[in-house]
C-alpha cells in the first residue's frame, strides 16, 4: 500500500519497536495528525480470549469523561408514555411497528444508536439481519435495552460507547478528537482501557491484554505498553 508524504513524515517520528506510556502515546497521535479534518482516534486491543466461545465474549459501554467528539443520533423503539419521554429526553426518532419497512424496504439509516424498552424487542428482533452487521442492535449489555430511556439517551450523547470483540478477538473503538489534546485522550484512554479489563472473563487464560495501537483516522499506529493494566 502506497502512503502518502504526510503519512511517512508522521511515521518517522514514531519507533515502531517501542512501546509507549499511554500519555506519551495520546500525544504523539495528535502530533502525527496531518489531515486537515479534525481526525478521529481510535484504540484497538488484541485480547487473549476467543470470541467463538459464548464465555469468552467482552463486550460492554461505557461513558468516556470526555465523550467521543461526534454528535450521536439516536433511535428509540417505544410507545406510550416511554414514547413520549423518549423525545422529551432528546432522541432524534422515536417509533414503534412502523418504522421497520422503512429501515427494511428503503435502506434508512440515519442513526448512529438504537435503544429499544423490553416489550419493543419483539419487534426489532425482525431487523436483527440488517441491525445485527451494522452493530446496531440493541443490547441489554449495552443498556440498549431499557424501560429508563431517558437516563440511555443521556449517557449516550454525553459520550457513552459500546465496545465489542470482533472475529479475530480485536476490540476497535473511536475514543475522541485529534481537538482533544493529549490529556484527555489519555483520561478516555484510561477510562475505556479499565472498562475493558473489568469486563475479563472469568474462562480467559494467560496474558488478557496481547496488544493495544492507537491511531487517528489517517495517521500511523502508536503502539501502547499495557503491563500495567494485566
């Protein structure tokens, strides 16, 4: 892969065989942040477990001290008076049967978080194959599924995210703004690593924790020392 003159420059400022102090990490992914955009930095950890045993998922949210830097827009899946607090406490859609055909037949999908209260999960279930690939669905682990839908709307535009395994047992996650500076990258470094390390199963064996790389968007990996965290 061919990489740009920016990209090369930023890379010569980083030894790729160290491992870094996540402090020193944040700041030199905002140091090697070139693009004219205000790139997005993200963490990715290799975790010693396998995701193909149920036991050995990690998955959970939670609320970054700083948020994510994005607006996020939000879809609630409630009647009633759950309808109606929903939009009181700031969602973007709220709906109910009738908003299936239109993620379904018409492709919509201008939303970024779904929550559903427990009585509506019948009904979303039928968009589980569409909802299911894009990391949509609601997810009582998440606090996606909720009867109190104004305290999810709340701590998901405060900041709250959701981290998952993938197949290859890699947990990717945007973590803040280039804008943010160092320290508070480090402060939802901090918080999303001890999330994740909470989150261990009991069945994972040996090293958690194999690696941790943290990026922006277009800009070169910095790898992060994690022996303090095992």
């Amino acid at each position: 892969m061919k990489r740009g003159k920016k990209y090369l420059e930023s890379e010569k400022l980083i030894d790729s065989t160290k491992q870094y102090d996540a402090i020193d990490a944040m700041d030199l992914v905002v140091q090697t942040a070139k693009a004219k955009f205000d790139e997005t930095v993200e963490i990715h950890v290799k975790l010693g477990v396998d995701s193909r045993h149920a036991d050995q998922q990690v998955r959970g949210a939670v609320v970054l001290p700083h948020g994510t830097g994005k607006t996020t827009r939000v879809l609630v899946f409630a009647k009633g008076d759950k309808a109606d607090e929903a939009k009181a406490a700031g969602a973007d859609y709220v709906g109910a049967d009738e908003l299936i055909p239109k993620i379904q037949n018409e492709n919509w999908f201008e939303f970024d978080v779904v929550i559903a209260t427990p009585d509506m999960m019948g009904i979303v279930g039928r968009l589980g194959r569409v909802l299911g690939p894009k990391g949509l669905m609601p997810n009582p682990k998440a606090g996606t599924v909720t009867m109190d839908v104004a305290k999810a709307i709340a701590e998901i535009k405060a900041g709250k995210i959701e981290y998952r395994l993938d197949k290859t047992n890699i947990i990717h996650c945007p973590m803040g703004k280039v804008s943010f500076g160092k320290e508070k990258l480090n402060d939802n470094f901090e918080t999303l690593i001890g999330a994740i390390v909470k989150a261990r199963p009991s069945t994972a064996k040996g090293q958690y924790i194999r690696s941790c790389v943290v990026a922006s968007t277009m800009g070169p990996g910095v790898k992060v020392n994690t022996s303090k965290y095992q």
